[in-house]
C-alpha cells in the first residue's frame, strides 16, 4: 500500500450534510397538514420561508418517513373532507311521515354541519320540483339576511327525484356546490340522517299529528327546542345557537330552584332556573 493510497483513505471526501431536524420535522409537517402538496410544492413553501434545500433532499427525507413525496397521497377521504370543511357545509333531506288523516307528509330540512343548527325549509303533501324550487329560494335569501350565505361552499343531499335539476343551479349562483351522495350510502350525509332519527324519535313517533297545519306548528316547535335549548354532545352540550353558562359557584347551589317548561302538550320538556 503506498503513501498516497493512505493519505486518501484517512481523509475522505465529506458527503452532503445532513438536513438540520427542526427543518426535517417541518418538511413532515406541511406534508402532514397539506395532503395535496407534493415535493416541489414543499419546497416552495420553504423558499418562501429562506430555508434553502435542494428539492431532491424534500423528495427523500418524505420517501424516508413512508410518505409518498408525490400527490397521489392527495386522496383525501370523505370522513376527513366533512371534518376540514364543516363551516361551509349545509346537507338537506326529506323526512316522510303519514298524519292522522292518512295524509302522507314531506319535511324538507337542512343542518349546518358545524353547528348542528337546522332549518324546517316546509312541508307538503306534493313536493312538485316548482315546491322544493321555491324552498330552495327562500333558504338562499335567509342565508343572506342572515348574514351568512358567504360562509356557506357545499350542500350534502341524496339523489332523490324529488329534487329538480334546477336547484344546483340556484345554489351555484350563490356561491354553492352541490355535493350528491353515493347510491343508497345514506352514512355520506350522516349529520342529516342523525337529526331525522332525533326527529322522528323525539316528536314524530310520539305525537299524534291531525294533519299538515298541526304537523307545521309541531316543526317550529321542535326546531325552537332543537337550536336553543337541546344540548350536544358534539357541541360539549352546548345548543347549536346557545353556549354553555358558566358554572355555578357552591353558594348558589344551595337555593336551587329549577322549573320545567313543556313543549308540544309535554311531549319536550326544558329546565329553567325559576326566577
């Protein structure tokens, strides 16, 4: 072995460094939060951000942590699209149900997703595509005296035929998309199909409808009871249009006195402090 056959073996060419970890660990995190980024839109975002690195070391610090460094992990599920987008999301269904009379009755309904706070749209015993065209109308002008047609993106519905075409179309102008569920997959509009179960569990099943006048004033009473006073789960059992109080301190436990007020002939009962 000669000289200079040593001299090069004790000091070898130095690689490229390795990237520093707080940068490693942000590469992993905007490719976490922004499923649809691949490589290249990673490392734009980090030139914006005066991290200089060759998108090459992006493309392989990703491949390294098992994560697909090009968009097809962009795929993002329906669970997740519901969850991200929630403010912006109205769905809408029809509820059937039969009065006393024998009358068949449709409830059109719609729920924001993130405040579960439901609008009763009507109901008719002939849902023609002119009558839920109409509904439609009136919920696009109540969103907008309410202030809060721009918030609203997408409406989740079903496929039913009672829905005309024309509606997209009306909703499309005002900014909306319509998101149409899969055949017969009712869990794609899960947030509407929980609050027809509470509907029918709470008012429908219970109650004796005369017919379509009293099934209208039932409606606006559950719908009252619905977005002030029913408390949920996904809310920490706030109501969809009224926050939790604040706690009550242990002297004020003491005098407690607490009233019941009823709804529907006592089908729905709410507890009040008695003043």
């Amino acid at each position: 072995m000669n000289s200079r056959h040593v001299h090069l073996s004790r000091n070898p060419r130095p690689g490229r460094p390795r990237t520093v970890t707080s940068v490693r660990r942000l590469i992993l995190r905007l490719a976490e939060e922004n499923p649809t980024w691949g490589y290249r839109r990673i490392h734009g975002e980090l030139t914006l951000l005066g991290i200089k690195l060759a998108p090459s070391t992006v493309w392989e610090i990703l491949k390294a942590e098992g994560i697909d460094p090009s968009t097809h992990r962009s795929n993002v599920t329906w669970a997740t699209f519901l969850h991200s987008q929630a403010e912006a999301i109205l769905a809408m269904g029809f509820i059937e149900t039969v009065t006393l009379t024998g009358q068949r009755q449709y409830i059109l309904a719609a729920i924001h997703h993130a405040h579960r706070n439901v609008r009763v749209l009507g109901t008719t015993a002939h849902p023609t595509h002119a009558w839920v065209t109409q509904a439609i109308k009136n919920l696009v002008m109540d969103l907008g005296d309410a202030g809060q047609l721009t918030a609203i993106k997408f409406m989740i519905r079903d496929r039913d035929a009672k829905y005309p075409a024309v509606i997209d179309e009306i909703l499309s102008q005002a900014g909306i998309r319509t998101v149409l569920t899969a055949v017969r997959t009712p869990r794609m509009n899960s947030i509407m199909e929980r609050w027809v179960r509470s509907l029918r569990r709470e008012v429908l099943d219970r109650t004796l409808l005369w017919n379509e006048a009293h099934l209208r004033r039932a409606l606006r009473e559950y719908e009252q009871h619905y977005n002030h006073h029913r408390t949920h789960r996904t809310l920490q059992a706030a109501a969809p249009l009224r926050v939790v109080p604040e706690p009550l301190n242990p002297p004020q436990l003491e005098p407690l006195r607490v009233r019941r007020h009823d709804r529907l002939g006592g089908v729905l009962h709410e507890y009040q402090h008695a003043s």
